[in-house]
C-alpha cells in the first residue's frame, strides 16, 4: 500500500471547512484529478456515499466511497473498496482562529502495469495532487471567509 499525509492550516471556522468537505460534489472543483462525482447519498451522520471517476498517471479509474467514521468538526474517514483501493482521513482541529487540517491516505496502485513501470513515479504524482487538492481548498474557504466578511 503506498501512503499521503499532509497538513495545511486554513483561516476558516473548522465547521465551515468541515462542512465543506462532507459535500463529495464539492471535490472536482478543487481536486484536479477528480474527474466527477455522482450518486451522493447523505447519511443522518452527514457522512456521504458516492461513486466517483478518478485520473491517475492518465488513466481513469472508476469507484464508489463508503463513509466509516464521522465526528462532526472533528474526523471522516472514508473508504473506497473498488477502482482505488483507498482510506482517507481527514481530521480537523482549530488552531491559531481556523482550521488545522491532517490528512492521511493509503491506497493501492491499481493496475499490475501502474505498479510494475512506475509506482514511485505515482506516488510522487498523488502527493503532489494531494498537495494541490489542500492550496485549493485552503484558497477556497478563505476566499469564501473574505466575502462574508465584505
């Protein structure tokens, strides 16, 4: 299993960051290898199903993400058992008047021909794409922070 961790701090409310993140449509906007997401299923924890088409080194896979846990403002956790095997963790604490955010993934590399010619290749590409994915939102929720504040 190949494995992420990054952390970015983000000056926005942790329930505004949260909230944001427990909306899957909210994530192609903001992850430029998420292609799309669809059939999102809003449990009564807030937590979300939802099947998803990913590109990873040029290929596309396809998949469907399951929630494990949830504690609002605080942690999701989430796992995909097909197209990328995957668990994410996202968890969220407040820090210096807005948002910590740790972030942890492992996932397999899928395809025999991925892993063979050039895993490491891959794994640099999704930490960079994580990396991208967190500039983003962090751009996003302050953005969203300094209109409210207008």
């Amino acid at each position: 299993m190949a494995k992420g961790e990054q952390t970015v701090h983000i000056d926005a409310p942790v329930e505004r960051v949260f909230e944001f993140l427990t909306h899957p449509e909210n994530l192609p906007p903001i992850w430029p290898s998420m292609v799309s997401v669809e059939n999102v299923v809003t449990h009564p924890d807030g937590s979300s199903s939802f099947d998803w088409v990913y590109k990873m080194a040029g290929k596309r896979f396809s998949g469907h993400t399951d929630p494990v846990a949830v504690r609002e403002n605080e942690l999701m956790v989430t796992r995909s058992e097909s197209g990328i095997p995957s668990e994410w963790r996202w968890s969220f604490s407040r820090e210096n008047g807005g948002t910590r955010l740790d972030v942890s993934v492992e996932y397999e590399i899928p395809s025999r021909v991925l892993r063979a010619l050039a895993e490491p290749l891959v794994v640099q590409l999704n930490r960079r794409d994580l990396s991208t994915v967190l500039e983003n939102l962090k751009s996003v929720m302050e953005a969203g922070l300094q209109r409210a504040a207008e």
